[in-house]
C-alpha cells in the first residue's frame, strides 16, 4: 500500500525570482547572488549537477537534498574578468524534479577595462 502512495510524489523546484540582473559593473569584479529554492513537491528534492556556458559561472549546491516545504541557498558567482558589455549566464541544474532540468540565470553590463 506504500507503494501507490508513493507513486505520484514528486520533488518540485521553485523559486520566486529565477533570473538576476546586477548593476553595471566593471571588469575584474566577482559578482554574487544567492536563489532561495523550495521544494514545494511531496518528496526531498535534490540538486545533483549544474551547468553553465563557461568556467566564469560558479554554482555552489547544498550537499543534502531539500526536503517538502524547505528552502535552501543557493550562491552563483560570475567572474566578469575578460568579460564587456552585456553578459547573460543561466545555470541549469540536475534534479530528480519532473523536468529533470531547471533553470537560473543571471545578468550583468559588465564595463570593459581601457
């Protein structure tokens, strides 16, 4: 009987503002913001991997899973070194959620050195 209770539980990410933008800033800085996630499904969530277009973004993941109704932080950074004008990074995350894929993204006018 556990077993079809079981059966339709999913672990489910949200998070209220899933994209960041920063104000200007100028090349050299690193950047970061920290994303609230909850799990707002019925089993514990987990954030197994990310990925990101370039080693410039970082995503630091919690090391055990979300459980029902909890949040958790999440910080990225960006390395705007080497970087100028505008900068768009979203941060795909592994996760036992339905999708499977869920995403993040930051944002940044980064002004060149001269």
């Amino acid at each position: 009987m556990n077993s079809v209770l079981g059966f339709g539980q999913e672990a489910e990410f949200f998070c209220k503002k899933s994209s960041f933008k920063f104000p200007k800033t100028h090349e050299g800085v690193v950047l970061e913001h920290v994303f609230v996630i909850k799990n707002t499904g019925d089993s514990p969530l987990q954030l197994i991997s990310y990925e990101v277009e370039c080693d410039c973004t970082k995503a630091f993941l919690p090391e055990a899973e979300i459980k029902p109704g909890e949040s958790v932080e999440v910080k990225v950074t960006f390395d705007t070194e080497g970087k100028a004008y505008f900068q768009d990074r979203e941060i795909r995350f592994t996760t036992n959620t339905k999708k499977k894929i869920e995403k993040l993204r930051i944002k940044v006018n980064v002004i060149p050195h001269i």
